[in-house]
C-alpha cells in the first residue's frame, strides 16, 4: 500500500509541513475526495464554481484541506478555523517568502466557509483573525488600489479582471490589475510629454 493511500486512510498522519515540501504523496486532494469524504470535496468544488475561481487556484486550496484531513484525521465538516490558521502559520514557516505567495493563499478557508463548515459566528475571512493573512482581493478591490478618477475606465478595468479571473491564478490576476491601473497613469504622461514636444516646437 502506498504513502498516499495510507494517509487518506487514517493510517499514517503526517506532519503539515512535511506535506507542503514533499513530493509524496502526490494527489492528496484527489485522494482523499475518492476516499475520505466525496461529499465534501464535492461541496467544496460545487463552491468553487459558483465563485468563479479559476482550477490554478482552486486545486492548491483543495491540496490545503486534503492536507488539514491528512495531519488531522476526520473529515471536511470537522475542519475548524483553528486548523486554518494552523496551517497558515505552517505554510509561512517552511515557505518564507513574500506573504503575496499563492503558497500563503487562504483561499481554501473561503471555501470551507462558503459551504458551511464554520459556524455562523466564524469570520468569513482569515484577515479578520489576523491582518497578516490578508486574502484574496476582489477585482474591484485589485483595482481600486489605484484610486481612479475616471469611472468608465475603473469600471471598464474591473470587468476585464472579472473575465479574465476563472481561467488564471491569483498571483497572474495581481499581475494584471498591477499593469492595467499603472496605465492610464502612463497614458497621461505620455500625453503631457507629447503636449510639452509640441510646445516647445512652435
């Protein structure tokens, strides 16, 4: 029998940090949605649909409750926002880089959240546990950043990251609304350069 199997069989919990770095068991989520708990792994993906998230972040979030299973035991239902944020913390350890890293994504807890897992009383998000988990930004919220003047380009920006969203990860989506509200900024100094050209022609 396998690694893999083992873990999603309650045999073997491993430590969530060795499950972060290493290669086995490879397809944890897969896994443990076959064996563990279909039902709630089908949850959990019926609401990853409905938010419109795309699969290159939606599979790291499944990866990250496969894992709480795995170094827990039981099933979806019995994740609590305690074993969240544990993994969260696990994650920063043995994955020190910059806090915008899909590898720190909470977006798993949004999940977990949207389809009932916490009680009512739970935060929707784990930035209001902890400003240091600062979430996933909406794609008004990605471009709001940039404080618009104009509304018709803000709206037009905004609806752009919202088609481009279910088919790209997190940290392409904040690429992309880091590049479309530096333009218009660009616009408008490449007409003031070409405004002051002229000028200085006549």
């Amino acid at each position: 029998m396998g690694v893999t199997q083992l873990v999603c069989g309650d045999v073997l919990r491993p430590d969530p940090g060795w499950l972060m770095v290493t290669a086995a068991p490879s397809q944890l989520g897969q896994e443990m949605a076959r064996v563990r708990d279909p039902d709630g792994f089908a949850a959990l993906a019926a609401a990853r649909q409905a938010s419109a998230i795309g699969y290159s972040t939606a599979i790291p979030a499944l990866e990250r409750v496969a894992i709480i299973l795995a170094a827990k035991g039981g099933q979806v239902r019995d994740i609590t926002p305690g074993d969240c944020l544990e993994l969260l913390e696990t994650s920063y350890r043995v994955f020190p880089g910059p806090i915008t890293s899909s590898r720190h994504s909470p977006f798993f807890y949004q999940l977990l959240h949207a389809v009932g897992v916490f009680s009512p009383e739970a935060p929707p998000t784990v930035r209001m546990f902890n400003p240091r988990f600062q979430g996933q930004l909406s794609a008004e919220q990605l471009i709001d950043r940039y404080q618009l003047a104009c509304r018709p380009v803000r709206d037009l920006l905004v609806d752009y990251l919202r088609e481009r969203q279910p088919s790209v990860d997190y940290n392409t989506l904040t690429g992309l609304a880091t590049a479309l509200g530096l333009w218009p900024g660009h616009v408008r100094g490449a007409c003031a350069r070409g405004r002051r050209r002229r000028l200085r022609r006549r």
